[in-house]
C-alpha cells in the first residue's frame, strides 16, 4: 500500500500542492468545528500561548480512523513531537478510504511555541491537510509517516454547514373587513386592519411558519407611546398572542385614513402546527383604535388554503 503511494507520490504532491493553494481565499470565508474522531483514544491538550486545544496522538506507522458524512469539508491539523536530536524534519500525511489514497501531502517541521501543558517536550508547527469529502458517508484513516519522529497529534475540524435562509412569500387573507395602503415614499404597501371585533381570517396549512407585520394606529388625542396586544384565534380560542410598545412612525399615513398616524413596524413570527387552520386575528387591549397587518408565508411548503 505503502509502496503504490511512493510510486506516484510526485504527481500527488503536485495535485495537492493545488488544492491547497486554491482553498486560501475559500478557507478564509468557510467555517469549520472542532470534531472528535470515531477511533479516538489517547488525547492531550496543546497549550499555545493562554489557549489550550485537544489534539489526538498518532503514531508513527499507525492508522488513525475517522468517519465523514459528505458533501462537506475536514480539515486536519497535524504536529510533530520533536526530539532531542531531531528540531526539524520531515513528515508525510496520508488520508486512505479502503485501499485507495485519497490526500497526501508532504509536510516539514519545526520548533513551535506550543507545549503540552509546560511539559518539557517540543512540538512543531500545524501543518494541515485538506479533504473534499463527496456525498455519502465515508470512513477514512490518516497515516503519518516519518523517518525522524514517531509521534503526532492531530486536530480534526468539520466544515459547518450554513444555515439555509427561511424564505418568505406574501400572504393574502382569506377574509378581511378593509384595506388600505401605506404610502412609503417609494411604493403603497397593502395593510389590513382589525379591532376588537376582528377583520382578518387567515386560512393556512401547516406546518409552516406566517410572519407578521404589524403597526398600530394613533389618532389625533393619543400621545406618546401605546401598549397594544394582537391575538390569533382558532375556533375560539387563543392561539397565539403577541404584544408591543408602539411608537409614532414618521413620513408616513395611510391614503385612506389622512386622520390616522401608523406606528413604527413590529414584526412577529407565529409557528402553525400540522393540518388545516382558519385562525381569526383580532386586537386586544389597545388604546389604539386599530392595528394594520400585512402577511408573509414560509416558501417552502407554502400551505395556503385554495
């Protein structure tokens, strides 16, 4: 095995020497997360400066086995433990998945400002090695070898994975009692009111998730600040319930209602469990003589009742 990595290594080096080049400007932009190894036993903690990292020992001639669930990215961060008679070197790593090599690269070392813990032994600078793992779950082995040290530690680092962006639609009510339009400077933006009384059903099928934007109204004889209260309600009963502290918005009034000076934006986020819904929305508790709503929709799975 051994062997057939020696016979091919020069184009190897080269491949990686490629790879790793290429991924400077990527790795800048890619997070990754401290993992712990599937076949992790003996591991030390490696002080640099007042931090301190857990790495795990490898041996020379030993095989060091991890597992991966790709398309992702690990990343493995080596050290050698110097000796005596040997402050540089050096060392080969190699990543195996079954026979077949999957990474190698070349790495020399030298003396570092990393200790284990004060411990009088030398360790040498990270070197590190890069694996594009495909999709599927994957078990690989790091091989290191060297003709001037025995001992390694490694740092395994896993690619995090970005959260994906909740995207959403606008969400038009089932039923509502009066629209009016918001007059922004740029565009007129719809909104519907309701009261005590109610003035918008939403009918949606979840699970999914509604967003909710909401403005209190304020009429000439209110001053200052308004706590107001909306409520979600399903046959009745209260299915959500949302509060705020409204404060006058500026350079802006609806086209219909020249007396009525909406607030600034509050925005909610209600969750619809499982099934088909009809949820009433209706104000409570406000000085506010109204509250304009608009609505948005989770995109995927968008459960909007025909």
């Amino acid at each position: 095995m051994i062997w057939s990595y020696k016979m091919r290594k020069t184009g190897l080096f080269i491949l990686s020497a490629i790879f790793l080049l290429a991924s400077v400007s990527f790795g800048a932009k890619t997070k990754y997360r401290a993992f712990t190894p599937t076949a992790a036993s003996k591991s030390v903690f490696l002080k640099t400066g007042a931090k301190q990292y857990k790495y795990f020992t490898v041996e020379k001639g030993t095989s060091f086995g991890f597992q991966a669930t790709g398309p992702t990215k690990i990343k493995i961060r080596t050290r050698a433990e110097l000796k005596s008679d040997a402050k540089d070197g050096e060392y080969e790593i190699q990543i195996w998945e079954g026979d077949r090599l999957i990474e190698g690269r070349k790495a020399k070392s030298k003396a570092s400002s990393t200790n284990i813990g004060g411990q009088p032994e030398e360790i040498g600078v990270a070197r590190t090695i890069l694996i594009h793992v495909p999709k599927g779950r994957h078990s690989y082995r790091l091989w290191i070898t060297s003709e001037k040290f025995d001992t390694f530690y490694a740092r395994f680092y896993q690619q995090v994975k970005k959260a994906k962006k909740t995207e959403y639609s606008a969400f038009k009510p089932s039923e509502f009692k009066k629209r009016v339009s918001l007059q922004t400077g740029k565009s007129d933006i719809s909104y519907y009111l309701v009261d005590n009384s109610g003035g918008v059903t939403l009918s949606v099928v979840g699970p999914t998730r509604l967003r909710i934007y909401c403005r209190a109204s304020f009429d000439s004889g209110m001053k200052g600040n308004a706590k107001f209260s909306l409520g979600l309600f399903e046959q009745g009963k209260e299915a959500g319930k949302f509060t705020g502290v409204a404060k006058l918005s500026s350079n802006m009034n609806f086209k219909e209602m020249g007396d009525i000076i909406p607030s600034r934006l509050h925005t909610f986020t209600f969750k619809v469990p499982e099934g088909k819904h009809s949820y009433e929305v209706k104000k409570i508790n406000s000085a506010s003589p109204n509250l304009a709503l608009r609505f948005k929709i989770m995109k995927d799975g968008l459960g909007m009742i025909p």
